[in-house]
C-alpha cells in the first residue's frame, strides 16, 4: 500500500490538488474533514476544547463556532498549541481508522491530505510527499480573496504555519502553484503518473492483497512442510 503526503499551506491551492485526486479515483484521507469532526459537540474533543477555551466560543445549537476559534488560536501560539496538543490524538486515531478501511476495501494507493503534515510528524508514515507550493505574495493574495480577510489577519493565519519554502525542502514532489488553474492541471498529470506507478514490493506486502498471498504461501507452506515429516 502506497501512502502518498499531501501537503501546503493555506491559501496554496493544496484543497484543489487534493480534488483533483479524488477525481481521478484515488481516495483521500482528509485531516481537515477528521478534525471537524472531532469538534462535533459532545465529542472528547468537544469537550477538552470547550473546557479549555469556555461556552464562549459555542454556536447557539451548542457546535463549536470554528471561526471563533480560530481567530483566537491563530492571534495566540499558546492557545494554538493547547488547541493542537487536545485534538492531535482524536484525529491521528480518526486518520488510522479512516486509512483501516481503505486497505481493508484493497486500496493500494491513497492520500494522506494533512495541512500539518511535519509538525504532526505524521511524514514518516508517507511517501512519497507532495507539497503544493507558492510565493509568499501570492499565498497572501489569494488568502485574502477566498476568505475576504484583512492583510494583517491573513498574515498572522500564515505565520501560524511551517513556511512554504521550508516545506518545499522537505517534499519528493513539488506542485508548484503560482500560475493558473491550467497550468496547475498540467503539472498535476506529472505528479499522477510518479504516484500512481507500479507499487515496490515492500508497499505491495503491506497491502491487502499482499498480506493474503502472504497469508496463503505460510498456510501453502505448512501444507508441504508436513507432507515431507
């Protein structure tokens, strides 16, 4: 099985080549999705997060009001890093489990689409890892625009992350995002054809395939041993 890291930063266009996966029939494992999740109320995570942060931060229907949260954990690294430390166990396990049923439906390739990727040191479970990249000026601009924020509050959104081009230095495959849609389309063909080739022995044991012919060569194997004794 073939765990491929997708990551950037926001406002890098990662969410359009994490559809663009799915469009051509690769599952994706979401972190973004898990960790909605998780907040949901009267979840474990509702709860810490609830308890650390106060009924403040709370919809009327009683939902997390993630904007508001958000604002307060991206103004704070502090605050972030409780938030972080409270919900990283919930949504590791939510990823394992999301990752349990992909192999156990066959899938011998999926990606893993986590913004926090490094920081979660969940890189050394992939690979390859694929970093969507672009300039700080155009990270910003497009920040700006998608969510209508002012340039100081999408600078310190930015400034909560790894940087891009730390992140660049760390990735197997570079989707370099800077240009338009078109552009980022054909990149993506280059990056489809280096991540779906044939699998490596080792990524083609740890699949489920793998493990039946596994499974059957030891019972095979049984078999023949105790027909020769």
């Amino acid at each position: 099985m073939r765990i491929v890291g997708l990551t950037g930063g926001i406002g890098s266009g990662k969410s359009t080549v994490s559809n663009l996966f799915k469009a051509h029939g690769i599952p994706v494992v979401d972190a973004d999705v898990i960790a909605r999740d998780v907040l949901k109320k009267g979840t474990g995570g509702w709860k810490k997060v609830v308890a650390a942060f106060g009924e403040d931060i709370l919809l009327p229907d009683g939902e997390v009001d993630r904007p508001k949260l958000g604002r307060i954990v991206f103004s704070d690294p502090q605050k972030r890093q409780i938030l972080n430390r409270f919900l990283a166990p919930y949504i590791s396990s939510g990823i394992l489990l999301e990752v349990l049923k992909l192999w156990m439906k066959g899938c011998k390739i999926i990606v893993l689409d986590v913004p926090l990727l490094f920081e979660a040191k969940m890189d050394r479970w992939t690979n390859p890892i694929v970093v969507v990249w672009v300039d700080p000026k155009t990270q910003l601009h497009r920040l700006m625009a998608r969510d209508g924020t002012t340039e100081e509050d999408s600078k310190s959104r930015i400034n909560s992350q790894m940087s891009l081009d730390l992140k660049r230095t760390k990735a197997d495959i570079l989707i370099d995002n800077t240009g338009s849609l078109a552009d980022l389309n054909e990149n993506f063909q280059k990056v489809l054809v280096q991540v779906t080739r044939p699998l490596t022995w080792t990524e083609f044991a740890l699949s489920r395939q793998g493990a039946i012919v596994a499974s059957i060569s030891i019972f095979l194997g049984i078999i023949i041993c105790r027909k020769c004794l």
